[in-house]
C-alpha cells in the first residue's frame, strides 16, 4: 500500500510540474500588439484622425500656447491651448467630407506623415527645443494612438519624424479658413505684452 500512495504521490507531482510548465507557456499573456498603420488613404472612411500640435517657446503655464490642427473625415478643428495642462480657450470647427479628407490623407502619406527615423536624441519631445517650436504629428483611431512622431525647428537632429515637416504643416495649416486672421493673436514666441 506504501508503494501504492508514493507511486500515485510521484506520479501526482510529476503531471503538476508537467501542467505547471507547459501550462504556464501556453498561457502567457501576449502583450497587446500596436496594429500596423495602414497607408492613410485606408483612414478615409473611418473614424481615424490625424493632428498636427504645435508648442510654442517654454513659458510660464500662463503665458505658454499651443496650436492643435485636428482633422477627419467629418470636420476639421483648430484649438488654441493655453499651459501646460491642454486648456482649450478657442475652438473653430469646420465640416469634412470623406473625399476631402481622402485628398488630405493621399497628401499627407505622400509628405511622410507616418515616416519616423532613428533617434539620436530623447525619445521625449517634452521641454525639448526650449526656446524654438515642438511638432507632433498624430494618427489616432478612437483612443488608440497609432502613430505619434514629432521634431523640433531648432534641429534636424531632435525628434523622430521622418516627412517634409513644413509640407505636412503647411497642408494641416491649409485646412483651416482663415488659419492666419484665427491664429494672429496667438503668441507661440514666448513674449509677454
């Protein structure tokens, strides 16, 4: 009987550590994978959106501005932020169609919105540039980020965005009516009046 009970007892451990090994390889959490980013065109008709921020110089909360350019399929949005923390104090939002955001995207990929290189520098474009312009470029689709890149104008060397930065910021200006008479008083140098 002794040998019965430690013969059931081996046996017993042997497929624990079995199920235990195996077990915990055929479990493993995958991590969840970004999806790979389509060519824009393939956004056209979806509820993706591409976004173009710029930061200006490094202020006080107060007097610090951004511009964000957002636009999809529906409607184009130009929002000016104050401080540091994404306070919205003017808002412009104009409809889309789905064959002008088309255009848009077709335009953009062929710019290298999308495009990154290697960094040589941060990955984080956080108080890079202090005294110049940060840039971010953006694809997202619902909360989803699946594209974010950004670069400086104070060198080609800080940032990871691989497109023709005043192309791609030239079209995201484009998109606005009357982006200059809406963006006039928006003061991204950093000067204080």
């Amino acid at each position: 009987m002794r040998y019965f009970i430690g013969l059931v007892l081996i046996i017993f451990v042997f497929l624990l550590g079995v199920a235990l090994i195996f077990g915990h390889h055929g479990n493993k959490t995958a991590n969840p994978a970004t999806p790979a980013v389509l060519p824009l065109p393939q956004y056209a008709n979806t509820e993706a959106t591409v976004s173009l921020t710029i930061g200006g110089v490094i202020t006080g909360d107060d007097t610090y501005r951004e511009i964000k350019i957002t636009v999809s399929r529906d409607h184009r949005e130009l929002d000016i932020i104050q401080g540091y923390s994404g306070n919205i104090i003017s808002s412009n939002v104009t409809y889309n169609s789905v064959d002008a955001y088309n255009v848009f995207l077709h335009a953009l990929d062929l710019s290298g919105f999308t495009k990154s290189h290697k960094l040589k520098s941060s990955s984080d474009p956080t108080g890079q540039c202090p005294l110049g312009n940060r840039y971010i470029y953006s694809l997202n689709q619902g909360d989803q980020t699946l594209s974010s890149l950004w670069n400086t104008n104070c060198s080609s060397s800080l940032g990871n965005f691989g497109g023709n930065s005043p192309q791609v910021i030239q079209l995201f200006q484009n998109q606005i009516t009357n982006y200059g008479t809406l963006t006039q008083n928006v003061d991204l140098s950093g000067s204080s009046s």
